[in-house]
C-alpha cells in the first residue's frame, strides 16, 4: 500500500543531510522507496520551505498541521481507490491526536511502529538502534 509522508514531515526528517547522517540516511531510504512511500504536497509545507528560503525559523509543529491539512485535504486523492493508504506520522509529535475523518481504508503508522515493523521481516537489524541514532543524533 502506498505510505503517505506528507512533505512537512518530510522536510523535517530530512532537512541538514550534509551534517546530520540521520537526515541522510532517512532522506536515501525513502527517496530510494518510491513506491510505496509517497511524498504529499501540503499548503503548510509549502509555506515552510518558503520561509526556510527566506532564511525565517521552521514553525514548531509544522509536520502536525501538514498531516491535518492531508486529512483534511489532501485525502480525497486515496479515497476512491479501494486500496488501502498508510499516513506515516512521528510518534512524539502526535500522541493523543484523534482524527475525525478515520476511513476503513486508513491507516496510521507510527515512525516506532515502522521501523520495529522493518525488524521484524529483516530489512532493518535493530529498531532500537534506529531509534536511538535517531534521538541522539
């Protein structure tokens, strides 16, 4: 199924490749995984690279607004294949979110809940060594 990472969210995984290796090697990984991940254009993050273009600060919870303004507005483009989607959210960021607009065909996937997914069926060694270069970058 098709893994949705709305462009925000993507932007800030992936925002200093040249001085973070974690920024680099999750940009390689999904850049290189397309399919099935899919990189949705968002107004929000639209108007972050604006601003990073006009040298201002990143808003704060940018990656957030992004996934509302998907579900919002970006989901219409997954709703009438009969397929399912996958939205791919970092799991700090969104912790008690409830989404009102829940299809049958949606589903959310936490970034932790990703990569202990990619151990279990051997693409990844260690989640926890992920998580760990990841929050300690």
């Amino acid at each position: 199924m098709p893994i949705v990472v709305v462009d925000a969210v993507y932007d800030e995984l992936t925002r200093d490749p040249v001085n973070y290796p974690k920024d680099r090697e999750v940009k390689a990984f999904i850049d290189a995984h397309q399919p099935p991940f899919k990189i949705e254009d968002t107004e929000t993050g639209r108007r972050e690279r604006e601003k990073h273009r006009e040298g201002l600060p990143p808003r704060r919870n940018a990656g957030e607004v992004a996934i509302v303004d998907f579900m919002s507005d970006g989901l219409e483009n997954y709703l009438t294949a009969s397929e399912p989607v996958l939205v791919l959210f970092e799991d700090a960021d969104v912790p008690g979110v409830r989404f009102f607009r829940k299809l049958p065909n949606l589903h959310l996937l936490s970034t932790v809940g990703m990569l202990r997914g990619l151990e279990r069926v051997g693409i990844i060694g260690s989640a926890d060594e992920v998580i760990q270069n990841m929050t300690h970058p």
